[in-house]
C-alpha cells in the first residue's frame, strides 16, 4: 500500500509541475495567443480529468484499506454481505 501512496504523490507533483509549467509559458509569451491556447487546450483539460480520476480512485483505495482492516473482524456471514454489497455496487457502474 505504501508504494501506491508514493505513486500516487509522483502523479500530483508531476501534474503540479506540468500546471506551473504552462503558467510559465502564459507569462513568457503573452503576445502570441494562438500558442496559449494550443497549450492550454493541450494540457488544461486534460489536468481536470486526470484530477477527477486521481480523487475516485484514492477513495476506492481508502475503501478498499478499511475493508481489508475490517476482514479479519467480520464473521461469514457479514463477508458474504460485504461481498454482495460490492458486487451489486460494480455491477452499476
């Protein structure tokens, strides 16, 4: 679990890094407007989604964790609701 957490990290600084990237190019060449847009529509909308999708799945990740600290705890029949319950939540999506 501790090497998905660094990995998620790698991802935000990388994307941090990429944001603050085409703030620079912004700031450097404010006189050719063509190339901010091309830029911008290149990584902007892009940043949103891969954010999104960074979120659902750290909170898939936390659930994940807290089911598997609740397992050993859990008797059969608790399991096998647990188990339904994810399986009728998968079978939505």
């Amino acid at each position: 679990m501790v090497n998905s957490d660094k990995f998620l990290w790698v991802w935000l600084v990388t994307l941090i890094a990429i944001f603050a990237l085409d703030c620079f190019v912004f700031f450097r060449e404010m006189a050719r407007p063509q190339l901010m847009g091309a830029i911008f529509a290149a990584t902007g909308v892009g940043f949103a989604a891969v954010l999104a999708q960074m979120r659902r799945l750290w909170h898939e990740k936390f659930m994940t964790q807290t089911l598997i600290a609740l397992l050993p705890v859990l008797g059969p029949t608790e399991i096998k609701n647990v188990v339904m319950q994810l399986l009728a939540t998968l079978g939505k999506k």
